[in-house]
C-alpha cells in the first residue's frame, strides 16, 4: 500500500463519514424555523386553548356577573383538595 492509499483508508474515509454524520444531525436545526426566546417581541395572534370546548359559557373568563371571581378548580399549590 502506498501512503496516500493508506490515508485515504484510515483518515479520508472515516472524516467522511464523520462529516455526513454531523449534516445529518445538523440538517433540522437549519430546515427549523426560529423559534420564540423570552424577551423578544411576540408576532402572532393570541390563541384561546380549552381542553373542553363545550364547557365554555358566558363566564369563561373566571368572573361571575357580579364581579365575584368564580371557583371552580380544586387543589392547588397547597395542595387542598
């Protein structure tokens, strides 16, 4: 063997095969797009989630009509059930 097959087989190769390794892994992070840090300015619309839809009535917001706050989760962070 000569020396430049011998680099060729024992440094070419496995660096190009390390090389395809890192594009593979890499890939996603570019094809991604950005995505939101704390602080920066936000762009999009707000977006309601409830996890039930149909348990949404006129007091949705948290608040009765009166005013009062409405209660209707138990628990917490102390932990009262």
């Amino acid at each position: 063997m000569t020396l430049v097959e011998t680099l060729l087989v024992f440094a070419a190769i496995p660096l190009a095969i390390y090389g395809v390794i890192a594009l593979m892994t890499l890939r996603e992070r570019f094809a991604k797009a950005p995505r939101y840090r704390p602080g920066q300015e936000w762009e999009h619309e707000p977006v309601w989630w409830t996890a039930n839809p149909a348990g949404l009535g006129s007091a949705h917001a948290g608040h009765a009509e009166a005013g009062t706050p409405v209660h209707t989760a138990k628990g917490g962070a102390r932990g009262g059930w």
